[in-house]
C-alpha cells in the first residue's frame, strides 16, 4: 500500500469519447494533467479503448463498458493504486470487490455527476407538460428497472465517492450512508484561457448564448417560449446555440419560422474556440432543469459574461444571485425573459455581474481541484477495504 509520501498510479475512466470539446473527457484531461504535475502517473481508458462507435446498442453501452471495463482491471489490478471510475462505469467493478474481496484489485473512487433521482423527479413532471421527448413510459420504465439501477449499485459499491455539487453530496451521505470522510464536493476548474478582457458598452443588438448538447432537459421548452416573448421587444437579438451535437435543421425546425431570424446554431465548436465564441456573446443563457455543475458555465463566467441560469442542483454553489449572475426558476419562461431583459436594457448591470464572475471564477483553478482530488484518494488508500454500507 503506497505510503503518502509516494506517488500514486491512478487509472481514470469514463464511459464516454475521449475528445477534449466538453464533458467528462475534459475534466478528467484537466484533473489528469494536474495529478501529473503533482508526481502521479495517470491512465484513461474512454469508450474508444474498450469498443467501436457503432460495436454496441446505445441502450447498452454503459453496461457493456462496465464489463469491459472490470476486465480491464482485473487483468491490469497491480499497474494501480487507485481507480477513479465515472458512474456507471464501476458499477460491476464494484461488485466484483465487494463479492471477492479488496485483495482483488485496487480501491474504487466514484466520481458522480449528477442525480439519477433528480433525472426522474423532473422529467416525469416534465412529460406530464408534454415536454420530454425521451421520458415517455416505456423510457421512464427502462430507467426504474436498468438505467437507475446502473447508478445505484455503481455509488453502494464504491470506497469513496467525488462529486461535483453539493446536492450530490448531500444526498450521497443521506441516503447512500456514506461517511462525511469519503465523499468530497470537489467543483471542476476554469483554464487560464477563458479569462479574456471583455468591454460591455457595446450599442449592437444584444447577443446570447447558448453552449452544449441539445437535449430536452435543459429547459429549451422554456427557452422557446421565453424568445418568443422577447424577439419584438429586443429588435436585432440573436440567439445562438453552441456545440449542441445535431443538425442545424433540429434546432431551427424546434423554434420555427418566427424566430428563423433570431436563432443562429454552430453546431461543433472545436475547444480551442470557445473563448472566441464567449467574447462574441452578450449574455450567457443556461436555464438547464438539472445538471452536476457544468463547466460550459464556470468557463462563461470566467469570459467576463453575465450569466442566467436555473437555480437548481449545482449552479447555486457557483453563481450568487444578483452578485455574479441571475439565477431563475427552474421551467419558468416569464423570469427567463425578465432576467434577459434586465441585462439587455442595463449594461452596467452586465458589466458588474461580469466582472465580479470573473474575479468569483479565479479561485476555480484545476490545480486546487487535483490537490483536493489527491487528498480524498489518498484518504481513500488509508482506509481500505471500507467501503460504504
């Protein structure tokens, strides 16, 4: 057992691509290269390393990697002292300890990024409205007998747990019985590249922004109604979507014909690109019904822009209502177009609610989000073989 003075040998995992644009891939690039720097060796394992794109059902993907995954382990459990697993990718890695003992490879740290409790307590209200096209009752089944399932025997099997909000932590504690010691709210780290200067005296119609996969629960039904409202009061106003992974044409045909002169979609937007895509942009609008803590938003807020966002799961850890952003209701179309029409209208309010999320964001660093990782690691290693109840 490596003693604390050592450097560790960490395999980290996610069940997703390994390319840099966002997600999981690039908090585990950026934790990675900062436990690099800090003596440890570093290994990821990503979707491309256990399967083919298209080698397996997207229903079973999570699952399959799982298994693949467990091998992997198994067959590699000296190479490390500790493996950092995003759920639901340790889920049968965890059993295998839990059935074998801990002699069977080494401890297992779970990362979680969000709620699959939170997932059902707001999509199925979000059906009922007829506003979830993935949530129907085939899928809301499929999700209480195999996707939550996943999920849950990934968090009961693992030896110590990171999570991204403090609603996932509590929760973990709460309900999971995990012990205050071995879960950690560890919130993700902006790069020095997104604190670039931004002037807010512009006199052109105002811009928003919008950056990340297109999905429904990231209140886009609440968006839509909210821009219909605001398109004849705010003349000239785009709003763009950023990064959303489908066809310009989903997009377009989900806001119709009246607002065809408002929307503006780019659908991919290499990494290096997104300081550009911030410093292009007015007001940054993220009026998402549940998320972890995504870093498209610390990373916006970092650019010097004033952002709206829903206040729910872990948005409130970062932004402070008035002070460095607007936090909304979540679905609430009417405060979406307030909130929008008050940074519209009022640059110097942009301008503060700018500028103090930047100097908020300069204490987002990934180096004391690796120190902090490191620490409950190690943690972790001291005490193996206890592993939540």
């Amino acid at each position: 057992m490596p003693s604390p003075a050592q450097p560790l040998r960490i395999l980290m995992s996610a069940c997703v691509p390994r390319r840099r644009e966002g997600g999981a891939a690039t908090i585990i690039y950026n934790l990675g290269t900062e436990l690099e720097k800090r003596g440890h060796s570093l290994t990821y394992i990503f979707q491309e390393d256990l399967f083919g794109q298209d080698a397996v059902s997207t229903r079973f993907k999570a699952l399959v990697f799982a298994h693949r995954l467990n091998l992997y382990i198994a067959n590699n459990r000296d190479k490390f002292s500790l493996v950092n697993l995003h759920a639901p990718a340790g889920l049968l890695y965890g059993i295998h300890r839990r059935w074998f003992g801990s002699r069977n490879g080494p401890p297992y740290v779970m990362t979680l990024h969000g709620l699959e409790e939170r997932r059902a307590h707001v999509m199925s209200r979000e059906a009922r409205k007829g506003r979830a096209w993935n949530f129907n009752s085939p899928n809301r089944l499929w999700h209480r007998f195999y996707t939550f399932p996943l999920y849950r025997w990934s968090i009961r099997t693992a030896d110590g747990a990171h999570t991204y909000s403090r609603d996932v932590w509590n929760l973990l504690q709460l309900k999971y019985n995990y012990d205050a010691d071995r879960t950690a709210y560890i919130p993700n780290g902006v790069e020095p590249r997104f604190f670039i200067p931004r002037r807010y005296d512009s006199h052109d119609p105002v811009k928003l922004l919008y950056a990340g996969t297109w999905l429904d629960q990231r209140g886009i039904f609440y968006l839509r109604d909210a821009l219909e409202r605001l398109a004849p009061q705010l003349p000239g106003m785009t709003m763009t979507f950023a990064g959303c992974g489908c066809p310009p044409e989903t997009i377009k045909n989900f806001f119709g014909p009246n607002l065809a002169s408002t929307v503006v979609v780019q659908s991919v937007v290499p990494s290096g690109q997104m300081q550009g895509l911030f410093a292009s942009h007015d007001i940054f609008l993220f009026p998402s019904l549940m998320e972890g803590l995504p870093s498209v938003l610390l990373e916006a807020m970092a650019s010097g822009m004033p952002v709206i966002t829903a206040e729910t799961c872990g948005m409130p850890d970062v932004v402070e209502d008035g002070f460095n952003g607007l936090l909304v209701p979540p679905a609430d179309a009417a405060a979406i177009e307030e909130a929008v029409l008050r940074l519209a209208v009022f640059p110097d309010l942009r301008q503060r609610l700018g500028q103090s999320a930047q100097q908020s964001m300069a204490r987002y660093t990934w180096e004391r989000s690796a120190i902090m990782l490191e620490k409950l690691f190690r943690h972790v290693i001291a005490g193996e073989g206890q592993a939540p109840a």
